[in-house]
C-alpha cells in the first residue's frame, strides 16, 4: 500500500484532514503527518480535531513518499511561508506523483510554482489566485488533473475527493 506524507499545522480544517485520512487508512495505506515539530499536537480550526505530529519537515524527504495530502483551513497559507514545504510539495508535482489538495491546500502548490497549466479547483478566495497561478480553474467538486493531482473545493465535497484520490492510490 501507499505511504502518504501529510503536511498540516494549527488551523487546518478539522475533517479535511480527518475524513481522507480514515478513508485512506481503511484501505491499508500508510499516513505520515509532518509538520515543524515532531510529537507536537495541531489543532483544527473548528476545534474538532487534534492530530500528534508524527515527523519534523526536517526528518523526511520527499522520496520516501509514494503521495502527499495537503488538507485546507489555514494551514497550507502558514506551511507556504517556510522553503522547505515548498520544495517538498514541488517534489511530488515535478516527480509525477499524486497529490490530493482541498479547499486552501492548493495555496502551497501555487507557492511551488506547479499549477502552471494545469486544471484545478479550491475553495472560491483562492480562485483567482490559481487563475493567476496559470490555472484552468474549475467550479466543480472535484478536478482530477493528468491522473496526478486531485483537488476539490470545500469539505462538501470530500466523499468525491476521496473516491478520486483512492482511485489514483489503487
């Protein structure tokens, strides 16, 4: 099965996280939580969800990973800001390997630079931010791109986000 790298802090969107996580590990595949600090507990926005860190940015590559998720909230705008989750998201998009981004999850690969002509969505603020990104945004549940990347808009969506990323994962 899969290892998936998830790059997440303080203020990601509760079942953002947790809906693909337990959908992803229901069907055997590996979640590996990264963030600043390993062992330290993140908090979701709404105050739901709290995951333990399982690795520091600075302990894990890229290359280890067979995928990565980017749950939204403010999350990836605060992962963006540090070079090193920036070239660790670049990796997966240049290497050709899925990458499932919802709602604000998109705002790091923007950061990376690897939108660039590709079809996308994410939640409506960040529409034209992607457009300017050189997206083809699209208002629609969920966009699967060049069989890679999958990203969807709100938490309305995850039942297609997840039925898309496992579909990659199969």
């Amino acid at each position: 099965m899969s290892k998936i790298a998830c790059v997440l802090t303080s203020m990601f969107e509760d079942v953002e996280y947790t809906k693909p996580a337990d959908a992803f590990a229901k069907e055997g595949h590996e979640i590996t939580t990264i963030e600043w600090e390993a062992g330290k507990e993140v908090k979701g926005k709404q105050g739901d969800a709290s995951v333990k860190i399982d690795t520091s940015i600075d302990d894990v590559k890229p290359e280890d990973f067979d995928a990565l998720l980017i749950p939204g909230g403010f999350s990836p705008d605060q992962l963006r800001s540090d070079e090193k989750f920036v070239k660790f998201a670049k990796h997966f998009m240049d290497e050709k390997k899925p990458v499932f981004a919802i709602c604000h999850g998109p705002q790091l690969l923007i950061t990376a630079k690897s939108l660039e002509g590709r079809s996308a969505t994410g939640f409506t603020s960040i529409a034209v931010d992607m457009e300017y990104a050189g997206v083809n945004f699209k208002d629609q549940e969920v966009v699967v791109c060049q069989n890679q990347l999958v990203t969807s808009r709100t938490p309305d969506d995850i039942p297609a986000f997840n039925r898309e990323s496992l579909k990659l994962l199969a």
